[in-house]
C-alpha cells in the first residue's frame, strides 16, 4: 500500500505525497566524522562531554520533489508536534490544484482503496471530501489522536501507518539522517540550541537544490530481474543460475521392454 503510494500517488493519480516523522534526541556530545582539518592536523574533540540537554527534529518530507519542511524543538510532545503538522499541511494544501471530483461514492471508494488489505483500519467520517494528499507516519499512538485524524480528513487528507518493525518504509526517515550526518558529523554543540541550529540550516541549504526519492529505482529493477533468473532448489533459501536437469522417470512401457531385455 505504501509502496502504491510512492510509486503511483504523484504520477498516476494526482495526489500529493508526503511523509512525517520525528528524529532524536540529539545530545550535546561530539559526534565523529570527517573535517577540512589541513593534514596532520586533525581536529580534536574532548573525551568527555557533559549532558546539557537533548533536541529533537520534527519532518515533513515529500519524496518527489525532495521538499523538506522542519523544526528543531526540545520536546515533541503532541501540544507541540500537532499544531505544527496543521501549520505546514494547510500550507501545502494551499498550494494543490484544485480536486478532481468524483461522485460520492467514486470518492469514497478512492479513500477506502487506501486501507485494502488491512486488517485494522481507521475508522472513515461519513462526509469525506475529495481526496488530496497520502501521508506516511509512523504507527505511534501519538499518530493516532482524534482531533488530529478527524482534522485531517476533513480536508482530504488519507494517513498511512506504516506496520509495526517497517519504520524503513518511511522515507522521511532516510531524509533525516541525511540532515543529521551533515549538520552534527565532527562537530560537538554544546548546547541544543546548536543543534537546533545547525540542524535547519542544513535544511535550508538542502532545499536550495533538493534531490528528488524514487522508490526503488534502477538498482531494485536489476535486483528483481536478478531474482527472476534464479531457480530455486529444493524448496530452500539456495538457488542457481541455470536449471538443473532432472532425471526423467520411464514409463510403463519402458519399464517392461527394459524387464525383457534382461530375462533374454
């Protein structure tokens, strides 16, 4: 479902995209990596640090375009990661041309065609407008408040929770570690103020030209080709390039000439 999502949400059905998640804590400790220290002079960090705090990045994330929209806090409680997903999806919605309209019971079979296959499913308003973006969220309980469901279908908005130990389908996930690994990597903040810092401004150089996600692309095309030419033996995890031969059985008939031959 969530791979339908990525691979036809845009392109084939006119839908917007997008994907939330939260990433920390971050603490106030060095974090190792590379420097443009000249050589052999390598930067320096102290072995020991104190703990003066954490932060945490609140994301939205839109694969196909590689749009990112954050915020760094301290805490991400749902009084504050709540209204800030309000904010910025209005925002977006503000920005989609207009629905394409359907009969009511066209649109809520396009909603419903999102929860096939689920065996527990978020319980749909009566009155559903048409259809505009598919969100990608983490299924956390915090994910799954009333107000905040009902606010999002009332203006088109379709959550999709990815299952439980399947976080990886999420690919605001994959967004922020790339955000993470250029703000912090050989630098120690001191303070979560830094690292709140340091965090959306690497946003923001990111949109200047952001990279567009593809899910799967040219390298999950190969795999699957790879795959398709592999024969399974035995009904175990082994395989081989080619076929294997195996012994035709004779036939009756054969069976008998071979019996006669050997009693003559």
């Amino acid at each position: 479902m969530i791979e339908r999502a990525y691979r036809e949400g845009e392109k084939l059905l006119g839908l917007s995209v997008w994907g939330t998640d939260q990433a920390g804590p971050f603490q106030t400790m060095p974090y190792p990596g590379s420097s443009w220290q000249p050589r052999g002079k390598p930067a320096r960090q102290p072995h020991q640090h104190i703990r003066n705090g954490t932060a945490k990045l609140m994301t939205l994330f839109q694969p196909a375009t590689g749009e990112v929209r954050v915020k760094g806090v301290r805490s991400c409680t749902n009084a504050v990661l709540h209204p800030w997903l309000e904010e910025h999806l209005m925002a977006i919605l503000e920005t989609l041309p207009p629905p394409q309209l359907l009969s009511p019971e066209e649109n809520r079979a396009m909603w419903r065609s999102w929860q096939e296959g689920l065996t527990v499913k978020v319980t749909l308003p009566e009155d559903l407008p048409p259809l505009r973006m598919l969100l990608v969220l983490d299924n956390l309980t915090g994910h799954k408040n009333p107000e905040l469901l009902l606010w999002m279908f009332s203006r088109g908005i379709m959550v999709l929770y990815t299952p439980l130990g399947a976080s990886w389908l999420n690919m605001t996930e994959s967004m922020q570690r790339i955000l993470a690994r250029r703000a912090l990597e050989g630098h120690y903040p001191e303070n979560p103020e830094e690292i709140i810092e340091w965090l959306e401004a690497t946003a923001r150089g990111w949109n200047r030209d952001p990279t567009p996600f593809e899910w799967g692309g040219r390298r999950a095309a190969r795999r699957d080709r790879v795959r398709k030419r592999r024969h399974a033996l035995g009904g175990s995890g082994a395989c081989s390039r080619r076929p294997i031969r195996r012994r035709r059985r004779p036939t009756v008939m054969e069976k008998w000439q071979h019996a006669n031959q050997m009693t003559h």
